[in-house]
C-alpha cells in the first residue's frame, strides 16, 4: 500500500474523532449550563421560600402577640367583674343581678374559678395526717398529682416510694366536726375539765360592729378557744378534713385556713359526682368554716346555736337607738336609760321608747350599722349617754321637697324623655325610696344613640321618677334618680319630632 493512501485515510479517521469530540465537548457545555441554570432557579426559589416563611413567622408573632392582650384584656375584665361583684354584694349584702347574659355567664364561672387553690394543692403543702394505726399525728408533705393524693416524709420531694390515694376512689368527704380528727380530740377533750373557755362567752356579740350576722360575730371570739387548743395540741375543727373509702379513712389536719380551702375545694372538684360532702366552691367552703368556728364555740361554752343568736340579739337590742320620727332636721330627747345588767329583755328595753307608729321603720343596714353612722353619737362597745342627749336627723328622700334648679322643669305623667349622656348607666329601683335595686339601664343603645324612656309617674317635689323603656327596653321599669351625684340631670324632654 503507498504511503499517500495510508496518510489520508489517518486524516480523515481523525478528523471524524475531532468531530465526535466537539459535538461530546457541546453537549457537556449544554448539560452544565442546564444545571447552572436550574441551581440558579432552586437557589432562587429556596430564597423565596424563606423569605415566605420568614413572613408567615412574623404573621404567627402578630397574632400570638393579639391573642395575648385579648387574653390579658380578658382577665384584667374579669378581676375588675369580681371586684365590682363583691363591692356590690357588700353594698347590698345580696348577689347583684348581671346586666347582660355575658357578663352573667362570666360571673358564674368565676364562683366555680379554683384556680389558686389547684396551684397551691399541685405545689403541695406540709400537712398532719392522722395515723390510724397508732392515732399519732404524722409530718407529711402532701399534693395533689392529676385524680390522686400523694403524700411522702417532709420537706420533700417525694418520690416513687411515697403513698398515695386514688381520689376517684373516695365516697365521702368530711370537713369540720364531722372529721375523724375533730371527733377524736373533741371526745378527748369532753373527758377533760371545761372551764377554759369561760371568759370568751363575757365579750359582748354585736351585729353592728360586724354587719353581717350576729352568729358570725359570735365566731370571731375563738381566738382564746384557739390558742388553748393549740397548747394542748388538739386540732382545730375548720382545719381538719377526713378522705373516706371503702376500706377506711385517711385523715389529715391542715396548718392554716388557707391550705384547708385549697386541699378541700381542690378534691371536692376532682371528686365531684362521685363523693358526698364535697364543697362546690370557695364561697360554700367560707360558709362552712364559720358555722364550724360558731358551732365549736357553742360546744366549748356548753351552749346551742339558737340560745348565742338570742343572747346576741338581746346584746344588740341593748346597743342599738331607739326609733326615732321622720322629721326634718329636729332635736330629739332620748328617755333616760333603764338600768341593767345585760339579762335585760327585748320587750322591757323598748317599752320606754316611742311606739313604733310615730316612727320610721328601720331597714337592714341601718341595724346593721354598716353603712350610716350611729345615729346617738353612742360607740359600739356600749358607751352610756345622758337621760336627753341631743341629736340632728338626716332628712329622708321624702322629708325634703325635691326642686328642679332654675330653667328645668318636672316630667309629668305620659311625656316621652330622653337621657342627656351624663351618666353611663342608671340604676333603677323597685321602690320611690331607692332602697332595692332591681335592674341597670344603660343610658346609650348599642349605636351609641340616647335612649328614650316613659314617665310613669313623677311625684311633686321627688327626687325620683317612675320610668318604663322604650321599643326593646319595655320590660324595663322602675324608679330612678332626676340628677346623679354632682347634681346634673340624667334625663331631659326629648324633643318634638317634626
């Protein structure tokens, strides 16, 4: 074969696997920048996606940050409920009518609001727990762990070796005297001498230095029957609560009141359908304890609940002013004391005084004393006053003719009027003296128009009116005040529609 043949058909072979090799060369070029591109996209869109979520984090922040100021708001409304509540429960000594169905929904949930007292029973508190094999009271460090009581050696913690009572498993809760503690010590103590106490049933019961309730009043002198039980080592009854099962009682005395509301509320909720005893609340628990201090008092002093209502009645009777007649702004003369012991009854007391028809009668809270002041210038305890001490009478509501200030005219019967804004909301009354509240109207509906009321009747020289609502406020009627505290109107003549 020639030289020049075998040359040229090397050429041509090479140059095919130039060719082959460029076309592999642009393929490889194509392919990476097809994934040059696609990293750029993916790059990109992992960007957005951060940047996304980043965005959905913030929204998230947002709301959680809302939620947390209605949740505030929320719970600042219902501490202020609660105290508007219990202003008005001791203002009226009854349970204040809600003005709206919320409002009303959320007062009853905060009486059954045991919230405090299942903090402190989880945290657990140092209690005595009666031995039942021994009788001995035991240290232990006791707290409540979902639906079951555990309780362990003091100061804790407790572990896997500590006992406990499975709460679904108790029948019957007792608190007081009925507790096993309390019945052991009392019939301990009923062995012993009386007479320890003798000098707590001397201290005058009043009701007007409680305003409440004489009973109550009564229980307030156990402080002396408490320190003596104390140095003897007895357990107090209102501390003292039993856990009964089917096989036996498990039996614990509490430190203080506060520990026993929280341990007996707290397992009277866990135990709720399943035992008898239980307390449905803080409101029942408080109840309980102070018929327990009065019914221990009685106990000790060898007395019954009925014969300290009397004594404290008689007491009370021997304290309070004589009725006195409305009149305006007059001097009256009290009679010369009688003299007495303090056996002095009711009937011999108030037979020197005025007879009752030329008098005013006196409501609640003027006996009670809680919220006007003695009208004798006598203190609590009993001061004595002269045979014809001198005194000025505060006028009544009708004692004063009421007149309107100059450019103001009375309602009168049938007219349609309307309330100026001064006042957020009226009080309205069952009576012309203002003694009972049955109801509160606002005076703005809910697009913030004045609200329009009937004069049902408007007496002369009152201060009070007899009104009824209007369109969806007729169920309302009442009587209420013409002006509020400084004096300024809350209701004036609507005007005439044209």
């Amino acid at each position: 074969m020639p030289w020049g043949g075998l040359g040229g058909g090397l050429k041509e072979f090479l140059a095919v696997d130039e060719n082959q090799l460029k076309q592999q060369l642009e393929q490889a070029l194509a392919t990476n920048r097809s994934l040059t591109e696609s990293q750029v996209r993916l790059r990109a869109a992992l960007e957005s996606s951060e940047r996304q979520l980043a965005a959905q984090i913030d929204n998230f922040k947002v709301e959680l940050r809302k939620l947390e100021i209605e949740r505030d708001a929320w719970c600042n409304r219902a501490k202020h409920e609660e105290q508007v509540v219990q202003q008005l429960s001791r203002k009226y000594g009854r349970k204040p009518v809600a003005p709206t169905p919320e409002l009303g929904r959320l007062l009853r949930r905060l009486e059954r609001n045991i919230a405090k007292e299942w903090r402190v029973a989880m945290e657990g508190r140092i209690l005595q727990k009666r031995s039942e094999k021994h009788g001995k009271n035991e240290v232990r460090l006791c707290q409540v762990h979902d639906k079951e009581l555990r309780w362990g050696h003091a100061p804790g913690p407790l572990g896997s070796s500590a006992k406990k009572l499975m709460l679904e498993e108790v029948v019957r809760i007792d608190y007081g005297l009925m507790s096993v503690a309390a019945r052991e010590d009392g019939e301990a103590q009923a062995t012993k001498t009386a007479g320890a106490f003798t000098n707590v049933g001397q201290s005058a019961v009043s009701l007007a230095s409680v305003g409440k309730s004489a009973l109550f009043n009564a229980a307030a002198n156990v402080g002396l029957m408490q320190d003596a039980q104390q140095q003897e080592g007895q357990a107090l009854p209102w501390l003292c609560f039993s856990l009964l099962t089917l096989e036996r009682s498990y039996d614990f005395i509490c430190p203080d009141e506060h520990a026993a509301r929280c341990f007996v509320v707290v397992i009277s909720r866990i135990c709720e359908g399943v035992a008898v005893g239980g307390v449905r609340g803080r409101q029942q628990f408080e109840s309980l304890k102070g018929w327990c201090k009065l019914k221990t008092w009685c106990k000790q002093e060898g007395t019954s609940v009925p014969k300290a209502l009397l004594e404290a009645v008689r007491r009370v009777a021997a304290e309070l002013p004589p009725p006195v007649p409305d009149a305006e702004q007059q001097d009256i003369h009290w009679p010369a004391e009688a003299e007495s012991d303090g056996t002095q009854d009711v009937s011999s007391f108030l037979s020197g005084y005025p007879s009752p028809s030329s008098s005013q009668t006196m409501d609640l809270m003027e006996f009670c004393g809680e919220s006007q002041p003695s009208r004798t210038g006598r203190s609590i305890s009993g001061a004595s006053v002269g045979s014809s001490t001198s005194v000025k009478i505060k006028p009544s509501l009708r004692s004063v003719p009421f007149r309107p200030p100059p450019g103001k005219t009375l309602p009168k019967e049938g007219q349609t009027w309307v309330f100026t804004g001064a006042v957020d909301s009226v009080d309205v009354f069952k009576d012309p003296d203002g003694t009972e509240q049955v109801n509160q109207m606002k005076c703005r509906a809910a697009n913030q128009d004045r609200r329009m009321v009937t004069i049902v009747s408007a007496p002369a020289g009152h201060p009070m009116i007899e009104i009824r609502g209007t369109d969806k406020m007729k169920f309302v009627k009442g009587w209420i005040h013409l002006s509020d505290a400084s004096g300024s109107w809350v209701v004036e003549q609507a005007p005439k529609a044209k």
